[in-house]
C-alpha cells in the first residue's frame, strides 16, 4: 500500500514537471516569436510609412484645378475640341478654309494615344470575320453632301467617338496607377488611389460626350467663316467643368485614411 502511494506521488511530480516544463517552453517559444519578428515588423512599417509620403506628396493639399495642370486635361480637351471644329469646318466650309499643314501636324503630334467608350465602340464599330468582306466605303459626295440643308442634317448626326490624350495626361495617370501598384499598402487605400485613377478615365470619355453635344450648336454660333476660323473652345470647357465629377471628395478620402490609419492626431496631441 505504501508503494503504490508512493508510486502516485512519483507520477504526479512527474505529470506536473512536464506540465510547468511544457508551459515554460511555450512562453518562452512566444516571446521568442514576438523579438523574432518585431524588428521585421519594425521594418515593414518604415517602408509602408515611405509609401504613404509618396502618397501624400502626390494628393496633399492638391485641388481640381492642381490636378488640371499636371494632367493637361484642359490641353487634351483643346486637342479634341481642335479636331471636332475641324469636321465642322470639313462639313460647311471645306473649299473656304484650309488648315495650315504645319497646325495640322503640330494637332497630330500632340495625339499620344486614343480612347474609346464602350457605347461608342459597339455602336461604331462591327467585328469582322476571318474571310467576310468588308462593305464598301460610300463615295465622299455621299458623305459630304453639297446642299445647306442636306450640310446641316448631316451635321447633327456628328459624333465624337474617339478622345486623344497627350504624352503628359499617360504619365500622370500611370504615376498613379505605380503608386496602387505597392504590396505595402492596406487594401482599403489601393481602392481609394483606384477611384481617383477611374474617376480621371471618366472624365475623359466625357470630353467626348460634351463635344458632341455641343457640335449641334456650333451651326447656330458659327455661321460665317469670320466666326468659324475665330473659333473659341472655352465655352465647351466651361460646360464641360460643370459636368465633369470633382476629384476632391476622393483626395479628401484618401488623406483622411492615412491620417486615420498612422493615428496622427494621437500623435500630435
């Protein structure tokens, strides 16, 4: 009986060595763990804390019209507006009026890339099969009817299908997208920088749809050729300010997120 008792208290000392031996190692293992990996961590901060200067310094203190200047837009909307006063010219005073070759290839030169809506692709373009014949282009007469009235109703079918952009609206949209592109920011952030790069696309299409409205006045206010070659576009870009969406709520957004997630009101206070 005093064996087996004995026996008992033998397996219980042992039973909790290996219970208080197990959880020191564990803890030990966690701490381990944790001053592994918190100088990693410590890094990591550092970078993503790099990340977001560069964020800052491209969105802080920036409104609608900073952003204006360093996309060019006003000077990709001119492009477009040079292009549909063209066809206004081509349309009503082709034998009158004759661009100059040097604005023509200056007008060209400008053109860094092409962009067209999903709407307006479908609706001017069709898919051709491999060995269907292409239909044959009408005769210019046909399209360039010589009457004023047949002029005029061709004129209101116009539509601006496609909108260039320049060399310096492509950079400053794809330094945008480079600063979305890094692992190193949260998720909810890359969204936020996503919608600013969407917003600006859409607003680029729009200058399309604004200038197609707008063509159908251009009968009314440019009649004569006098008022044709003194053409101004800065009424277009007026209506195309008012209907455009404003960057500055989506900027808003963006640097409260950061000013959120770094807690640098905590800090400064």
């Amino acid at each position: 009986m005093e064996n087996l008792e004995l026996e008992d208290w033998k397996n219980i000392f042992n039973i909790g060595f290996f219970l208080v031996v197990g959880t020191i190692g564990i803890l030990s293992y966690l701490q381990a763990r944790k001053t592994l990996f918190s100088p990693i961590k410590t890094e990591i901060f550092k970078l993503q804390v790099e990340e977001f200067k560069k964020i800052l310094e491209a969105f802080n203190y920036k409104n609608q019209k900073q952003f204006d200047k360093e996309t060019g837009i006003q000077e990709v909307f001119n492009i477009n507006a040079c292009k549909m006063h063209l066809n206004y010219i081509n349309c009503f005073f082709k034998d009158q009026v004759q661009p100059s070759e040097e604005f023509s290839k200056e007008l060209e030169t400008a053109v860094y890339g092409t962009v067209i809506s999903k709407e307006n692709f479908l609706k001017n373009f069709r898919h051709i099969s491999v060995g269907e014949e292409m239909e044959e282009v009408p005769p210019i007469s046909d399209r360039n009817p010589v009457e004023p009235a047949l002029k005029l109703a061709k004129w209101h079918e116009y539509e601006q299908v496609e909108v260039n952009y320049t060399k310096k609206y492509n950079d400053a949209i794809e330094e945008l997208s480079n600063l979305a592109s890094s692992p190193l920011l949260p998720k909810e952030l890359v969204e936020k920088i996503h919608k600013i790069i969407e917003i600006n696309r859409s607003n680029l299409t729009l200058i399309g749809d604004v200038l197609t409205e707008a063509a159908k006045k251009m009968p009314t206010q440019y009649t004569t050729i006098d008022q044709t070659v003194k053409f101004d576009p800065t009424w277009i870009w007026n209506e195309y300010n008012s209907s455009r969406e404003s960057l500055d709520q989506s900027v808003n957004d963006i640097l409260s997120y950061i000013n959120k997630h770094l807690k640098i009101n905590e800090i400064m206070k």
